[in-house]
C-alpha cells in the first residue's frame, strides 16, 4: 500500500504574499456554457459515448495554423485536463501555448452555426477565416 506525506512547510518571511489572490491555474481555453452545451448534445450522440472533447491546433491552412476538435476516448500522456460544466476537454502542452487566452463559443445565426473560436493571440487570419498565424 503506497502512502503519502505532506511535508510540514514553514512560510518564508522574506517572500512577500499577497492577500486574496486567485492561485487556481489558469486554463489555456476557456468554453462558453452555450459551447458546453452543444458539445455534450453531440457527445450524446456518439456510440460510445467519448471521455471528453479535445480541442488543439495544428499546421496547416493559408495563414500557417487551423484549429482542432475531436472526440477522444481518453487523454493522451502529455495532455492536460480541463474540466468545463461537467465537460473533460483535453489539450496538449504544444496546442495550449497558442491557445492561450482563446474563448471558445457556439454561435448560431441565420446564414450559419458553428464554433467560434476568440484568441487574443491571432495576429491575422486568412480570408475564409478557417486559419491563423500568431
């Protein structure tokens, strides 16, 4: 039987804290609930049913870069985990570095519906909007 200890660590006197800051880590993405919605609606759909959403990005596209989401079963070992309403969603160390500060919502109109992605990083996108460079 495997056992842990916590060590007993003293506060350093000569590291100044700071009183009511958030020390939870950041998410390198964050979803609407109306994207959290939909994407559990068409998990609902899937036979069988996936672990959770992986959202990436890869190479490709006119501007250098597009974004991705899948189903996956599973986490893979160099993922991190985020947990969004009830939502696991998967993204590696390499994705997370672009994706930083992206909002990810589902938006419906008239003339479409759809992912948007909102990515303070993006510094063009090409004409048809499917890619980025940074």
């Amino acid at each position: 039987m495997a056992t842990t200890t916590t060590p007993n660590v003293e506060p350093n006197p000569n590291v100044e804290t700071t009183p009511n800051v958030e020390t939870t880590p950041k998410t390198p993405v964050a979803l609407t609930s109306t994207a959290v919605s939909k994407v559990k609606e068409i998990m609902g759909q899937q036979d069988p049913l996936p672990a959770g959403l992986r959202i990436g990005v890869v190479g490709g596209g006119c501007s250098g870069f597009s974004y991705s989401m899948s189903f996956e079963n599973a986490p893979g070992m160099m993922d991190k985990t985020y947990t969004f309403e009830g939502l696991k969603v998967f993204v590696d160390a390499t994705s997370a570095m672009y994706l930083n500060g992206c909002t990810v919502d589902y938006v419906e109109t008239l003339e479409a519906a759809g992912f948007k992605f909102e990515n303070p990083n993006v510094k063009s996108t090409c004409g048809c909007g499917s890619s980025f460079n940074v």
